[in-house]
C-alpha cells in the first residue's frame, strides 16, 4: 500500500511543505534557549495553532514539532528521559490537525542532528547515535507520523546513522542537508554526495534546507538535480531571506513575493517537495501556493538568472554549476585551500 506522501506526488505536480517552526514559535513567546520540544506537553494548543496556520495557507505537508527531540538534545534540557513522551505528544499534535483539515495532509516525523560529532571526528559512536535515532523515530510512530523527515544534516556518518535508525520504523524516509558553507555543508559535502546517498538508501525524497537563503538553496537544488536520477524526488526548504541581526533578535528579510519567486525557480530547478525554513510565515506559504498555482514551469535556472531573481550564491555554487566540485574551483579570490598538517611534507587530498 503506497505511503501518504507518494500518493501525493503520484497526484500532483508539486507538493507544499510547510515554513519554520522554531521562528514562529519565538513569535508566540518561545525565549531563546528554550527547549520548542518541550510545548508540546506544556503548551500544546500554541503547537496546534501553528500547524493549523500552515495548513490553512496551503500546506501539504507539516513537520512536527520534534527537531531537536533526540535524547542528546533533550539532554541540555534535563529532559533526556523524555524522548517517547516528547516525540510522540509532537506527532499527535500534528497528526489531529492534519485529519480535521477536510483535506490529504502528510505528517512528517521532524529528526534534527543531534549535536553532537561522531566518530571518527568526534566521540559519538555512530551505533549510539542510531540508537538514538531509532528511539525518537518509534515515538514519532507510535504518534502518527506518516513519513520520517531528517533535516539540516551535515555530515554523512550522522545522516546515514538517522537513516538508518528511522527504517527499523517501517516508515519512507525524507532526508535534506544544510549546504550553507560555500556550496557544501558544514562538514563538506556536496549535493552530488547527498545525490549518492539517496540512492544508496532509497530514500523517499531528499534535498535542501535552511542555509543562507533563497539563491544559495536554488543553486543547491539544481546542483542536485543534476547528479540525481531522473525520478529522484527532490526537496527545497529555504529560509525566508537573509537573516539579520536587529534589536537584539535574528530576522529574515524576505517578503511573500520573493518567496513566491523562489518557489517557482525551486520548481524549475527540479524540486516537486517546495516549502519554507527559517522565518518562513503562514503569509509567505500562501504567497508560495499562489505562485506554483499560477506558475508556467521553465527551464532549469542557472546562476545568472538565480542571482537576477533571488541575490547572490557563492563561489562554490557557482563553480559546481560549471561542473567543478573541488574545493579550489569554488574558494574566494585570494583564499587558500592548504590545509597546515603541523609538519612538512605534500598536503592531504581534498575529500
């Protein structure tokens, strides 16, 4: 029996996911610092509301409010042994609104990374981080989730170890990287890489979110679609513009038409799974909705028209749209790739 979400994308040209949990929730009196988890047992009914204004603007497709919801997170909370209770209380908020909207609404299982490095950079065992995974994964479950959505991975120990926790589930798995660091994500890894990883898994969909706005997550997806098979269901979730720092508070400076904008070439880059991260408001995912609506599909952008529409993407971007995925093709003017090995001798290869 095929999955909400396939039954979906087997309908529809496009399918809408939602905007930025952590952000609208600071907008409704979440402190910086505070744990969003956490609500869904103190305040559910603020948790409720924001899924309802996201369905209401047009969603397709809501995440719970589950990013941080591994026991390595919930531990900066004292809330570790709280991971079934948590996760689960995040999808049945999401999966009651989702069944009174009258409408086909998938519930996606949000896993976010969980903050820790793994081996062999850092000390997290991989088999202890996919412990990990598989625990929150039962509990969004056992909530109701339709689909796993692992998002703003950036390294491939940790988002092979989600994957992997998340099938002892049974449930399809959505997987997007962050590739907010001149093209790659923070740990390096290119899209081609996570285009290799998608069929390596059989991953339901996989793609990009958050970063450093629109343009930058445009090229990403075209980068993307290059490298991926021709069926690969592709994924775009940018933040609503660029943050800045204002009064105290992180803001985004994108309007609904820039997002409806950045929706359509989202579109034309490839992506079928189009929604918001970061700032993203119930308003701009109605501005997005309307646009796909009325959009006439184009050819594959390319950075000059991305830069045109959206502002402007990095040197690595651009050099992987060229086709060039070292590290030295895409570096600033005057910077050096050397890496110092604290003695002498040939420099490592880049990976």
């Amino acid at each position: 029996m095929a999955d909400r979400l396939s039954t979906l994308l087997e309908r529809r040209r496009w399918v809408l996911a939602d905007g930025a949990t952590g952000t609208n929730l600071f907008g409704m009196g979440l402190l910086s610092g505070d744990a969003p988890e956490l609500w869904n047992t103190d305040h559910p009914e603020r948790i409720s509301a924001l899924h309802r204004g996201f369905i209401e603007a047009g969603a397709d497709i809501v995440l719970t409010n589950s990013f941080g919801g591994t026991r390595y997170r919930l531990k900066l909370h004292h809330a570790e042994g709280r991971v079934r209770e948590l996760n689960a209380a995040a999808a049945r908020i999401a999966r009651a609104e989702a069944d009174a909207s009258g409408r086909e609404v998938v519930v996606a299982g949000s896993i976010g990374p969980t903050g820790e490095i793994l081996e062999p950079l850092g000390p997290l065992p991989v088999a202890a981080a996919r412990e990990a995974f598989a625990e929150q994964a039962a509990a969004l479950a056992e909530g109701g989730a339709d689909v796993l959505w692992i998002e703003t991975m950036s390294s491939r120990e940790e988002l092979e170890a989600a994957i992997e926790g998340g099938r002892t589930t049974g449930l399809p798995v959505v997987s997007t990287m962050s590739f907010d660091t001149n093209g790659r994500t923070m740990m390096s890894l290119t899209p081609s890489e996570l285009a290799a990883i998608h069929r390596r898994h059989g991953l339901l969909a996989c793609g990009s979110n958050c970063g450093v706005g629109p343009s930058e997550l445009v090229a990403s997806i075209v980068n993307l679609a290059t490298a991926a098979e021709a069926s690969a269901v592709l994924v775009a979730k940018s933040n609503c513009g660029i943050p800045q720092y204002v009064d105290g508070a992180i803001h985004y400076d994108g309007t609904p038409d820039l997002m409806g904008t950045y929706a359509c070439l989202a579109f034309d880059a490839g992506a079928r799974i189009i929604g918001g991260c970061c700032g993203t408001t119930p308003a701009h995912l109605h501005a997005m909705r309307c646009a796909l609506e009325r959009h006439t599909p184009g050819a594959r952008p390319d950075a000059e028209l991305i830069e045109s529409r959206l502002g402007t993407i990095s040197n690595g971007a651009r050099a992987q749209l060229r086709g060039l995925l070292d590290r030295a093709s895409g570096a600033s003017p005057n910077a050096t790739t050397r890496r110092s090995t604290g003695r002498r001798g040939p420099r490592p290869p880049d990976a």
